[in-house]
C-alpha cells in the first residue's frame, strides 16, 4: 500500500484518502454530520477539507430530493447554487489542474446537463411555458 505522498495506480493524489480526510471523518462519526456542519459553520475560514466536506454534504442533500427542499424558495436554491459556482469557479482558477481525459469528459458531461435552462432552446421552451 502506497503510503500518503505517493498516487495510487498513477492517479493523482486527492484530498479524499489523505490523512486530514480521515481525521475529518473521525470528526463527523464522534460528533454526528449535523453537528460538525454547525460546528464548521461557526467558522471564519475553512481548510480545504472542510470546504470538500460541506460540498459532499451539499451533494448528499440535494441529490436526495427530500421534501424538506422542496419546500425551499426556488429563489434561495439558486442563490445556493450561484454560491457553489462560485467556489468552483475560484478553486479552478487558481489551481488549473491538469485534468485527465475521463475527468474532463466527465466534468463537460455534466456541465452540460446543468445548462439546461441557460441555453436558447430551453431559454425559448420556458419563455412559452410562462
């Protein structure tokens, strides 16, 4: 087993699997996921790791489609949204990582699905619809 600077099988090195990862995930199972998110959110600045792990909790959240969410003003999730884009947008400007073909396939594949609703034919299909 590889040990923690080293990739493993010629991937990069990611934050997931590092030792700061793991400590962070003693965190959550001694303190619960909500109660690190509250403990995190009383912070004035976050590391890397703990920026990656309210993300997952982010994505854990909304991929589950709970009532809770839908209950959201649509207006507040798509300031939600605008504000993770723009963490994105930060974080991959400044590191312009080298992507390997499946990540950038991988990242264009999904983008694109999220643009429905920015590009003119869907632009056109919701103007008809209102």
């Amino acid at each position: 087993m590889p040990d923690e600077t080293e990739a493993l099988f010629f991937l990069p090195k990611t934050i997931f699997g590092s030792l700061e990862w793991k400590a962070m995930e003693e965190r959550e199972y001694k303190a619960g996921p909500d109660a690190l998110l509250e403990e995190l959110l009383q912070q004035k600045a976050w590391s890397n790791v703990e920026i990656l792990w309210v993300l997952k909790r982010m994505i854990y959240f909304y991929g589950r489609k709970e009532d809770v969410l839908k209950k959201a003003p649509a207006k507040r999730l798509m300031l939600n949204m605008n504000d993770v884009l723009r963490v994105i947008y930060l974080i991959l400007d400044i590191a312009d990582p080298e992507l390997d073909d499946n990540m950038r396939s991988y990242i264009t594949n999904k983008l694109s699905d999220a643009t429905w609703g920015i590009n003119s034919r869907t632009r056109e299909y919701l103007y008809k619809i209102d």
